[in-house]
C-alpha cells in the first residue's frame, strides 16, 4: 500500500466517524456530536500525516501543514469548500437543495480555475462554456423527448432551474467530466464510463429528493433504463473528447501533485453516505461499489501506460 494511499484511507475511516456521528444526531442521541467533532478534523490530519503513524507523525503533520499551506491552490480551496458545504447535509435535511447548489457550484469553480492554471483562461471559459451548453442542451431535449437518456421529468426539480433544468445539473457534466477525464489519463470512453459509474448512485439520490422523476417502461434501477446509463457514457464521452482536443496536454502529462482528480473519489464517499441518509441502504452499498471499480480500472490502466512508457525510454 502506497503512503498516499494509506493516508487516503484513513482520512476516509475518520470521516466515517464524523458521518456516524451525524447519524446518531439525527436519531436524537446527543453524543453523536463528539463523532463529528472529532471525525472531521481528524479527517484533515489523517490526510496529511496518516502514513506516519508513531514517533514520526507529529513532526511530518507539522512540516505538511506549512507545505500545503504554501502550496495551498485557488482551485484547492473551493474543492475544500464543496466538502465542507457537503458536512452539514445529514444535520440539515430541508436545506438538501441550498447547499447540493452552493457544494457544486464551488466544485464547478474549482474546476475552472483548475483548468485555468494548468492552461489558461481562455481555455478554461471555453471548455466549461462547451460542457454547460452540452450538458444543459442534452437535458433539455432528454427531458422533452426521452432520447438519449430515456422517459424523465423535471417537473418537480428545486430551484434554479434553466429551461426547467436544475442548474446543478449543467454544473456537474463540466466539473465530473473534468475529474474524470483526469483520472483516465485522457482516455474519454474511459472518462465516460467513469461518469456513467457515478450515475448508479446519482439516480436514486437525485429521485428521492425529487430532481426528477422517472415514468420509463423499461426501468432497471431506481427507475432509470439501460439507456439511460449507455447515455451518461455517450455524452460524457463526447465531452470529454471535446476537452482533449482544447487541452491534450493537460490531461497526458504525469502529476505527482494531487490534481482535481480528487473530486472523483469524495463523491465516491459522499454519495452513497447521502444514499444511505435517505434509506438507501442497498443503492448506497451497490453506488460505493461501482465507483470504487471504476477507480480501480482507471487506476490500473494509468499503471500500464507508466509501464509501457518506462519500457520504451529503456
């Protein structure tokens, strides 16, 4: 097991203890508050210093913090602020709408800055401008005919909407497209996968808080056809193709700093939890499931390009 690795699983289990915590709160027993208080920032310093567990780890925890705090980007900030803006959900359950809007629109806004200190603005405006129009157009016309995704309505969606479509929506096709484009390593059937993966678990959260609702006659889970699910890949695909003609580079190139890749697996985490808070239980179990093999895979083909390169420069 890598270090990173080992620090990311920790820093998870500790925000599991927080999540826990939430819901004894929502259960009506006082003490679940001591789990969120400690989970969450245990959770942060987990994630900086959990591979040096004895001796080593309050000086590495120290030497960290003043890195990352150097380090600290504009686009690492606003990812930080749509997991904290997630935190609340489970002690707030009629604010759902308020903040599932404010948490992605600072996912979208650290995308964009993302994209704009690894390119440049110009680049930035046009692939998030490309992905809302993309994403905002294919609901509509989905919601207005059932191609590609099926029969669904929005007619019950929480405002704002855009031509009757949640603006949340638009929003996450350029942030998840981008995350996801990421962890292929610029491989856009696998972004589109990736993302397809990710609507296992969006379906039955999004429909039981009324985003939309399915009338389909051929549902296969939480109401949504195989359709819906060869659509997701489609659309995703082709955006993604779309982000590797503006950007190649940014997607080919090996970072060895954390990239906004990130945001893949906090959702990997944080929707089945939300899954899980409205009852879900084996939605929640079969989303985490999904997305962790899809981490996997793209996890595994990043391994064999690496050694593929490293093979050819021998």
């Amino acid at each position: 097991m890598t270090p990173l690795l080992r620090r990311g699983l920790l820093a998870f289990a500790a925000l599991g203890v927080a999540f826990a915590g939430a819901l004894a709160v929502m259960a009506g027993l006082v003490g679940g508050w001591a789990g969120i208080a400690v989970g969450v920032p245990l959770a942060g310093v987990l994630a900086l210093a959990g591979d040096q567990v004895g001796p080593a780890f309050a000086p590495t925890l120290r030497t960290r913090a003043a890195e990352l705090a150097a380090q600290t980007r504009p686009w690492m900030a606003f990812l930080a602020l749509y997991v904290l803006l997630k935190v609340p959900v489970p002690l707030w359950p009629e604010g759902f709408s308020l903040l599932g809007l404010l948490s992605t629109g600072a996912l979208f806004v650290s995308a964009f800055l993302y994209v704009q200190e690894k390119e440049n603005a110009a680049k930035a405006v046009a692939m998030a401008a490309m992905a809302f129009a993309v994403g905002l157009g294919i609901e509509v016309l989905g919601s207005r005919t059932g191609f590609p995704f099926g029969v669904y309505s929005y007619a019950t969606a929480p405002a704002p909407t855009v031509l009757t479509v949640p603006l949340i929506v638009p929003l996450g096709w350029f942030a998840f497209t981008l995350a996801g484009l990421l962890l292929a390593g610029g491989r856009a059937w696998l972004a589109g996968v990736l993302l397809a993966l990710w609507d296992v678990g969006l379906e039955p959260l999004m429909t039981a808080q009324r985003y939309w609702l399915w009338n389909d006659p051929a549902p296969v889970w939480a109401g949504a056809p195989i359709q819906n699910f060869v659509g997701w890949w489609a659309v995703g695909t082709a955006i993604a193709w779309t982000f590797m003609r503006i950007a190649p580079n940014m997607f080919r190139r090996q970072e060895r700093k954390p990239t906004f890749a990130l945001a893949y697996p906090i959702e990997a985490f944080f929707l089945p939890g939300g899954l899980v808070l409205v009852g879900r239980y084996v939605e929640a179990g079969v989303t985490l499931v999904a997305m962790l093999l899809g981490l996997g895979l793209a996890r595994l083909l990043r391994q064999e390009r690496g050694q593929a390169a490293g093979g050819q420069r021998a």
